[in-house]
C-alpha cells in the first residue's frame, strides 16, 4: 500500500512510474537483488511502447530516473557501482537514493556478522570488498564523471548510524565529484514514513521538492 502511494504520486505529477521487486534473503546472495533490478529497468528501457498513459502516449526512455529506499538503495547502489552489472544498464538521467546505508562495518552494530545483511554480503572480508562504498572508491576518475547525477533524501528522524553513514556518503561523492550532491531532509519523518506519507496531504514536501528535481533535468517548468 505504501508503494501504491509513491506510485500515484509521482504519476499525478507527470512521470509514468514503476516499481520493481527483488528477491530477498535466504533465496538469493549477493549480487543477485541487483540483478533483479537491472533486468526491470532494462526491460522498460526494450518495452516503452508497452507502459504507455495517456498523457505520455510515446514515453522516452532517454529519461529514465531511478529511486529507491533503504535496502532498496542498497542495491541500487550495488547495481551502479559493480563493475559488471553497471555496463548492462541502459543510460540513466538520474539517480534518486534514499535512505541507504554506504558501508556495513557501522560502530555499535552487527550488519557484519549478524542479519540478512551478513547473509547476503558474505564474510566481513567480502562485504568490504562488496559494499557500495568499496565500489565507489575503484571507480576510475572518467566513471566518476560519467556517473548519473545523483540526489539524496534523508528523514529528518533516522537512525544515528544512518545519519553517520551518510555524511560519509555525501563526503566521499563530493571528494570525487568536485561538488557537494543534493540532499532533502524529510523534514518530521522517521525511516519509513516519508513513502507511506505521499498522497496523504501530509509531509509530502520531500516529495515535492524531488518532483522539482527531476522536472529539472528534463526541461520541465516546475
């Protein structure tokens, strides 16, 4: 129901929208979740003609953006990161994370050896290898500049170490980007509340303020 929301909010806004699903834990182990999401939006990208609207009769896929959410953003940080997976993708105009963490090994918690995430990740070894920070750091310089943009929504109540990992995330982007990224404070909101919110008519101006995000990378007069 949450994500039924999101959906018709970004598309009374004008974007046709589309919400994939991955496979979870113990099904599958890493990288598969992200596979999952690459086959979905390499599959819109082939099948345009298929998700038209009526106010979008000839949908551009060289317009696609991509948003997700905690573990969600996870592996969509993986899927862009991970040097093979981020060359089956097509073009992307942007990226929209929220919410996700950058590294496992968090100070007072167990992800490494511990949960889904251990599981998914492997050994302590392989998650420093695995996780998305570790793949941002091998990018080359020109994979860097050729990244997608990327847009940062956080909830104004997260969890400390959610905070912690991403001043580091917004560190490490603008160390290699040369700029600080853009980043909306879900202002009132906790981890989960910011999607189940839209189409309330209450605490929907993140929401808003990405609209304005992407209009804004399409020509869209806000």
């Amino acid at each position: 129901m949450g994500y039924r929301a999101l959906g018709s909010f970004f598309a009374q806004r004008g974007f046709i929208t589309i919400i994939p699903d991955y496979r979870l834990v113990p099904e599958v182990r890493y990288p598969a979740a992200s596979e999952d999401i690459r086959d979905a939006i390499v599959w819109v990208s082939k099948n345009a003609e298929t998700i038209r609207s009526p106010t979008i009769p000839e949908p551009d896929t060289n317009y696609m953006f991509v948003m997700s959410h905690s573990a969600g953003t996870v592996h969509m940080k993986v899927l862009t990161l991970h040097p093979e997976l981020r060359t089956t993708l097509p073009p992307l105009r942007g990226l929209v994370w929220c919410a996700g963490a950058w590294y496992l090994n968090v100070e007072g918690e167990k992800f490494e050896t511990e949960g889904p995430a251990s599981f998914y990740f492997g050994t302590p070894e392989q998650q420093r290898e695995r996780e998305p920070r570790a793949l941002w750091n091998k990018l080359t310089d020109e994979e860097v500049k050729s990244f997608p943009e990327i847009l940062l929504v956080q909830a104004e109540r997260e969890p400390e170490w959610l905070k912690a990992s991403g001043v580091v995330l917004s560190t490490d982007l603008e160390r290699r980007l040369g700029k600080a990224p853009k980043k909306i404070i879900s202002e009132g909101h906790n981890h989960i509340s910011p999607n189940w919110a839209l189409c309330s008519g209450e605490g929907e101006e993140w929401g808003e303020e990405v609209v304005e995000w992407l209009n804004a990378r399409i020509g869209t007069p806000a």
